[in-house]
C-alpha cells in the first residue's frame, strides 16, 4: 500500500508531491490506501467547503495512535488540528474570534 511505500522509499518528506501526482492522475475527489486507513481525498476548495458544512458542530475526524500516545506525553492538548467533537469546538471558537477580523486574516494570506 501507499504507506509502506512511504516508508520504504522515504518519500514521507515529499508527500504533497505524491498527492499532486495522484490528482493528477485521478481528478480532484479520490479514494487511496494509506496502510490500514481508506482516505478520500478532496482538492478542489468547493468541495472542501461543502464536507466541511456538512460535518456540524461537533466534527468527529480520525485520530493517529501515535499522535494520541504522544499528546499524552508530553502533558498536550488535541487543538484545532487534530481535536474532535466538543474540544475541537471550543478551540475553533477561539480561533475564530482571531480568525474573522479581517486585519488578523491578512496575516495569514
């Protein structure tokens, strides 16, 4: 699978490219193998747009053993990037109270 080839041929570092390489190959919606997990990947911002209206208040995303074991550690929390339900919720309100002033924005752009 595409994960074992990650490893293997140490292209972990050079993954965008490989996903450029696929939406290439395949268009901007696409289902892949990473090891044990199906993904479906989605380029085009629009439709990004729509699977992320459609996932409600509380997005429940799939979460990395290792990034678990590693939150724990090292006394973390989840954040915006890698929380789910309520947690994810309250950061993203933090967020966005930065996030939605357009002089904060432009930092960002």
């Amino acid at each position: 699978g595409t994960a074992l080839h990650a490893v293997l041929g140490g292209w972990m570092n050079t993954f965008h490219l490989h996903v450029q390489n696929r939406w290439r190959q395949y268009g901007s919606i696409y289902k892949e193998n990473l090891g044990p997990l199906n993904v479906v990947a989605i380029q085009d911002p629009e439709d990004v747009a729509a699977v992320l209206r459609a996932e409600g208040r509380y997005p429940k995303r799939f979460t990395l053993e290792s990034f678990t074991m590693a939150i724990a550690d090292l006394d973390e929390h989840y954040g915006v990037f890698l929380g789910n339900g309520e947690e994810w919720h309250r950061y993203r309100t933090l967020l966005n109270k930065r996030l939605m002033r357009p002089q904060q924005a432009a930092v960002f752009t």
